[in-house]
C-alpha cells in the first residue's frame, strides 16, 4: 500500500496553523491527499479527544488513512488506521503485538535507526530531516541528511520510505533527481497562504 502512495501530509497542529487546521486538512484530502498524519506535540492529552474526532470523521469522508503521531493508545480507542512512533517512543514491536492489524511508522535519522527498522519491519519508515524545518524544536531536530543522505538510507531500507523534513515545491527536484519518490510534507501544505498553488505544483510532480 505505502509503495504507491507517494504524498504524506503531516498535519501538525500549532499556533500557526491551528486557527486554519481542519478547514485546510479537509481541503488536502478533497484534493486527492489519500495518507496523513495528525501531530500534536503541545497539547494537553484531555484536549486530543475532540481534536480526533473531528478528524476521524473528515478522514471517513474522504476515505483518507489517518495515522496519530505518538500517541499509540488512540488508535484502538477511536478505530484509527495506525500510529507513527520515533526512537523515545513505544516500542514499535511492541505495538505491533498489541495492535497486529493497524500500520505502525518509524521515524530514521540515520543509519542505527535504519538497522533497527529494517529488523523490526514497521509498515513504513519516516527518512529525515531531508532539510531544515521549523515543525521540531531546535533541540529535537536530528542531524540534517541532505539530499546525498537521504538517499543513502533508502537505498539500504527494506521498508517504503517517505522522505521528510522542510520539504517543498522548490528543494522537491533536489531529491527527485536523486530518485527520492516519496515524500512527507507538513509546513509547505499546513502553512501555505496559497494551497490551491501548492497543489498544483505537487500534481506537476505526480504525487496526486
């Protein structure tokens, strides 16, 4: 499945996309965006609910998969598709256990995080930071692979694989010259003062 599913949108909810955030994430999925991922990092747990829900019901409208960053105990609660986890997180392994039906994503920064996805076989691996981004905190972000980077961990990977982090319409050609063919993408979309553009310039890629 995640072979052919080239555009992964990461939607991140935070001061500046929060006052826009389902309208855009709905206008995404209308547009043909088949695959994202809801990230939270700075609000409060009794807050998710609501926020999930909501979602839950535009990802049943347009028949979209709807993976939770981190919060892996969601995903059976609200019937979700599956879970995104990184290194500091549950065990990938251990989830896939507990939930053996739903998709499970890991987060590779580097070639360690790689041998231990490669053995555990998540459904699909996150491969970044490609490029500097403001979605993480400085003292979270990993080391910035670069184009060169990235493809020297896909080239290695056993699992499909969505380059991610920093991610648009203008450094997109640095990776696909690369043969980079996936990518997950949240402030270019998220952020964008002008999404119908932002579209366009994605179906001239091919990854809707």
């Amino acid at each position: 499945m995640f072979e052919k599913i080239k555009l992964y949108l990461i939607a991140d909810f935070s001061e500046k996309t929060e006052k826009n955030f389902f309208k855009r994430v709905e206008f995404f999925l209308s547009e043909g965006i088949k695959l994202f991922q809801f990230r939270a990092k700075r609000v409060r747990e009794n807050e998710l609910s609501n926020l999930i829900e909501r979602l839950k019901k535009i990802s049943e409208k347009y028949h979209a998969i709807f993976i939770i960053n981190d919060y892996w105990y969601f995903v059976n609660e609200f019937d979700l598709a599956g879970v995104h986890l990184g290194r500091e997180d549950f065990p990938p392994e251990i989830f896939k256990v507990i939930a053996p039906e739903k998709f499970v994503g890991y987060t590779v920064n580097n070639e360690e995080d790689l041998v231990f996805a490669n053995k555990v076989k998540p459904d699909y691996i996150g491969v970044g930071p490609a490029f500097y981004t403001e979605t993480k905190t400085k003292e979270r972000l990993a080391p910035i692979l670069g184009p060169e980077g990235i493809k020297k961990i896909i080239k290695a990977t056993l699992i499909p694989y969505y380059a991610i982090g920093g991610i648009n319409g203008d450094n997109m050609p640095l990776l696909i010259e690369r043969g980079i063919s996936r990518f997950a993408i949240s402030s270019y979309l998220m952020q964008s003062d002008n999404p119908r553009k932002v579209i366009k310039t994605l179906r001239g890629y091919s990854l809707i």
